[in-house]
C-alpha cells in the first residue's frame, strides 16, 4: 500500500511545522511526519523561545529581520500572536563590540521593533565592561504550543503522522522517493528533511553535530523583570516567573545522535547556579531540575538550508542550534520558495543573498 504526496517533511518540531504549514498554504500536498509525537523532544521541546533581533552574526540577524515579517503572514500571524508574551530584553556584549549595536540600530531599529542602548536597567546597574542593547519588543515564546497549532493546519489540510519512525529512503532516477513507513510505503516527489539532531540517521554523510543543551530551571531571591543575555560570559536567564528562570548550562555534550548524549549532572546543577549567580548579582540561588534538550549543529552556526545534490529531491532544514523558534517562520517562507521552484521546473537555485545558509557547505565537495 503507497500514499502519493509532493513533499514529506519528517521532523514535526517547529520548524518542520512551519515548513509543512506554509507549503500547504502554497496549496502544495503535504505529509509531516514524526518519529514521537509533536514538538515532544529536541529544542522544541523545552526551550524558552526568546524571540530577539540582534545577532553577531550579521546573516542571522538579517534572517531573523526576514522571519519577523514573515510572522504576519499566513499561517504564521494568529499562531505566533497566541504563542508571544512582549517581554523585552536585555544584551550585554563586551564593550570591544559596541559599534556593533550601534550598527544594528542605525539598519534595523525602527516604530515597528525599536531597538536602543542603555547603560544599566531596572534592578541591573551599567558595567564599564560591557555595552549594552535594549529590545523593549523582544518576546519570550511557548514553543511547544505554537508548534501544536501547526501542526493542527496540517491535520486539517494535508497529514500528520505520529509516532512513525522512517525505516529508510529508497531514491529514484527521477529525483522522487520511497518512504519506507513499517509495511506502508509514501510517495513522493520531494523530502524535507527538518528532524534537527536526529538529520544524521538519514543523511549521515551531512555535517551536522548533536549538541545537548541542558536547561535550568533556577529560583532567584532577586526578582527578574525581563530576560538578560550576556555574551562574553554566555550565560542567560528568562523569567518563568517573579524569582523562577530558565538558564542554558554551559557544560555541552558532543555526539552524532542525541541517544549518545550524556544527560545532565551534579556539574551542570552547580554550572546553571554560578551563572544565574552572576547574572543576579547577588542572592541566592537554587537549581530546581535540569531538562536535557539538545539540538544540531553546523560547523559554522548557521542553519544548513537548501536542496543538498542533483540526483534527489532532499532538501535540508537544519542546524538551527537551539534557536529555530525566532527563524522558523522565515525559513519556512525561504524553503517554500525553493521547494515551490523545484516543483515546477526542477530548478535547485539558491537566493544569492541567502547563500551564506546554502546546505551543500555542509556536503563532502
């Protein structure tokens, strides 16, 4: 028994939701598919989904420019608007990079996302080391729930598939596959790879790395009215509540699969508490539990995005290193796009002023 699809996206968090729910808004056939259920375990799973602008890497903040206006199209504009909680945010940066800031205001800041410097804020006093950049706009996110109410557009227009594990992929000469799904076999004319740490099962010969990201859950004496990032330390915080946030170890576990991760330990409860320690500025602290997310990697941190050879319609949404919320909704617009093309003339081009995110850097030459 076949079912006969234009494109099967496997990996249900929430980037292979908002890719499968934008093709489907494209009027495209859709299958996601997942191996567990919907945004039940990676980043999707536990991250806090803080929806900032700035980045140091000029490439992902201009992607991240893109994904925020695309967030007020369809099928992004009520899914996000439920999902957001305006929150603001603070930016420390090392003083050596303040014509950065200065940089992103002068292209980006604007009526519609202000972004300005400050010298200390609300209970934080200034640093002579640091330079520091407020978004009053910034948003703290459910991820979990915006992926849900993808995943509910594709229920309702094409099909999800839980709990399905993708035996293997038997390529054709055309390009199209054959999805092997226990005794049922899928059809279709393009694959969508967007399953995050768990892309090298499929496509081992990609350069991709499981990273674990351990999350904190940390309560504080001192009371957190924002989220606070500081880079030079890579330490941060985003409030759960008055005195409960949430903090990314910075003790990292390397692996090909996430299964080969190691899960998180007394040193990453004693790491989770000097940072919000230092964060806080004094007080004490207390480690609640640490969550063991995890996520792919690239070898440069930029998301791997494209059609990744010739001879297979696979195409590539990965690496988003723990951040896919705040880029889903752009790159779900930027794979529609090429997916779109390649339906309909077999085309494989890449956008020139995305090629910094082209897929095939990650490919053996």
């Amino acid at each position: 028994m076949s079912m006969d699809y234009q494109v099967a996206v496997i990996g249900a968090g929430i980037v292979g939701a908002s890719i499968a729910a934008r093709l489907l808004h494209l009027g495209l056939s859709v299958v996601l598919l997942e191996q567990g259920s919907v945004a039940s375990r990676g980043a999707s799973a536990s991250s806090g989904g803080l929806l900032r602008l700035y980045d140091a890497d000029p490439l992902l903040m201009q992607l991240t420019a893109h994904s925020l206006r695309v967030m007020g199209e369809a099928p992004f504009s009520d899914t996000y608007t439920r999902a957001l909680r305006r929150s603001g945010v603070l930016y420390r940066a090392d003083i050596a990079h303040e014509s950065a800031l200065e940089a992103a205001i002068e292209r980006y800041a604007s009526a519609e996302y202000p972004l300005r410097r400050v010298q200390g804020f609300g209970p934080w006093s200034a640093r002579a080391d640091r330079a520091e950049l407020y978004e009053p706009h910034a948003c703290v996110g459910d991820v979990r729930g915006a992926t849900a109410r993808l995943c509910q557009r594709v229920r309702r227009d094409g099909l999800l598939i839980e709990h399905c594990r993708v035996e293997f992929i038997d390529w054709q000469a055309d390009g199209s596959a054959h999805i092997q799904l226990g005794e049922a076999r899928l059809d279709c004319q393009t694959v969508v790879l967007a399953s995050g740490a768990w892309t090298h099962r499929l496509l081992p010969e990609l350069a991709l790395q499981s990273r674990a990201i351990p999350l904190a859950r940390v309560q504080t004496e001192a009371a957190w009215p924002l989220p606070l990032i500081d880079a030079v330390s890579g330490s941060y915080a985003i409030p759960l509540g008055p005195h409960l946030v949430q903090s990314g170890c910075g003790l990292r576990d390397r692996a090909l699969l996430p299964e080969q991760l190691a899960r998180p330990d007394a040193r990453h409860i004693e790491d989770a508490r000097q940072r919000v320690g230092q964060l806080a500025g004094g007080g004490r602290v207390r480690v609640l539990d640490v969550v063991p997310g995890f996520d792919s990697y690239s070898a440069d941190g930029r998301p791997l995005l494209g059609f990744v050879d010739e001879p297979r319609g696979l195409y590539v949404a990965c690496g988003l290193s723990g951040v896919g919320f705040k880029f889903a909704p752009g790159i779900a617009d930027l794979a529609a796009r090429q997916i779109q093309g390649y339906l309909h003339d077999g085309q494989r081009s890449v956008d020139p002023h995305w090629a910094g995110l082209d897929a095939r850097r990650g490919m053996p030459s």
